[in-house]
C-alpha cells in the first residue's frame, strides 16, 4: 500500500440529478476517470483514493519481482509491480497489491482487471498509514476472492516480518507462516518456490 495515506473515501451522493448517479462503490469506481498517480480501491464498502507509494515501497516491489524472475521467465508467467487492478471474484471489488503474480492467460473482467481466481500470488507492503488494511483487511478480502497465496511484507513491524498466506477457504487463509525479515520462506503451491527475504534487508527504511 502507501506510506501516506491521505485518502479520500468515496461514497455515492443520495442527491438527484439529471443523470442517474452511481448506486454502489462499484459503479462509482467504474465512472472514475483514470487517476495517474493515484491508487483506487474498493475495501470494505469504502472507495479510496490514495497516493502512491514512496520510492522505497516501490524498490520493496521491484526486488520481489526480481528475486522471482527466474521462476517467471522459466513458467511463462506475468509479474506486476502495482498499477494493474484486481478484480475480486464475488463483489466484483478492484484492489491494486503491490505485486501480482498471475500466468499470462489469467481471465480478466473487461481490458484492465485481473480477476483474482486466476491468479498466483499477491503481495502487500505494509506502510505506516496501511496497517489495519494490509494486515487486517486486505487478507480476507484476497482469500473471499480465491487468490490461493498471498505475501504480507511488513518493514514496519519490530522487527520486520515477512508472512505467506495460503490455503483460503471461506473468507480466510488456513495457513500462515511468518518469519523474520532475513530468514528464508516457502512459498506453497501453485508458487512452490523458497523466498530469501535478505535482499529485502538493506532497503527497510519506511516505506
């Protein structure tokens, strides 16, 4: 998520006018213009609108992104570093992770959104204003929608954690394991890879 979190939350106005106006935070979302430099979310009910992520929130993503490579290039799969929507299969709710891990044919709901039940991974990048909703929210949200793993970074714990979640089944993950940032972690299927969490080290400045 972001270091600031500066956000406006969104709810549709009950006020009339010419044209009908959105009914659900869904709709409002999908009158949205695009928002460069802004990241739009729909969690729990709330459409938010928040900054992006500070250089080093995206160096955080861009090293996972790299560390996997190999496995990858060698799968065929597609990495993102943010910027692509997630489609939550159900509510039909549009979350941004920091990282998707998806194969390249991963069904998606119109031109730009991933839906979730066909993806591999996600991961999120706790910042100081993000907490509750990385660690807290954005678990349920990605296990309701079928992700079957999903990675929690966390440089702002103390000390800085790294957690897989897999295994999802009604609403939640019945699988956790977490270590210190450093140590090295399993990655379940369909990933099935061992993640060293020491390249995240020396960049765990905020964020």
């Amino acid at each position: 998520m972001t270091s600031r979190r500066s956000h406006a939350i969104l709810r549709p106005s009950p006020e009339t006018s010419s044209q009908p106006l959105p009914g659900t935070a869904r709709e409002l979302f999908d009158a949205l213009p695009q928002l460069p430099g802004l990241r739009t979310e729909i969690i729990d009910g709330r459409l938010i609108v928040s900054p992006v992520g500070t250089p080093e929130h995206g160096w955080l993503a861009m090293l996972l992104a790299y560390e996997l490579r190999s496995l990858v290039i060698g799968n065929g799969w597609r990495s993102y570093t943010g910027n692509v929507d997630v489609c939550i299969d159900g509510p039909r709710d549009p979350v941004e992770p920091d990282f998707v891990l998806a194969p390249a044919d991963c069904p998606r709901r119109g031109a730009r959104e991933l839906l979730s039940s066909g993806l591999l991974m996600v991961a999120e990048i706790v910042s100081p204003g993000s907490t509750v909703d990385d660690r807290d929210r954005k678990p349920a949200i990605y296990a309701s929608g079928g992700v079957p793993v999903m990675l929690l970074i966390d440089p702002v714990a103390t000390p800085a954690t790294v957690t897989v979640l897999s295994d999802p089944k009604e609403g939640e993950y019945r699988t956790s394991t977490r270590v210190e940032m450093g140590s090295r972690l399993h990655l379940p299927e369909p990933v099935g890879f061992t993640l060293d969490t020491s390249i995240l080290v020396d960049t765990r400045t905020t964020p």
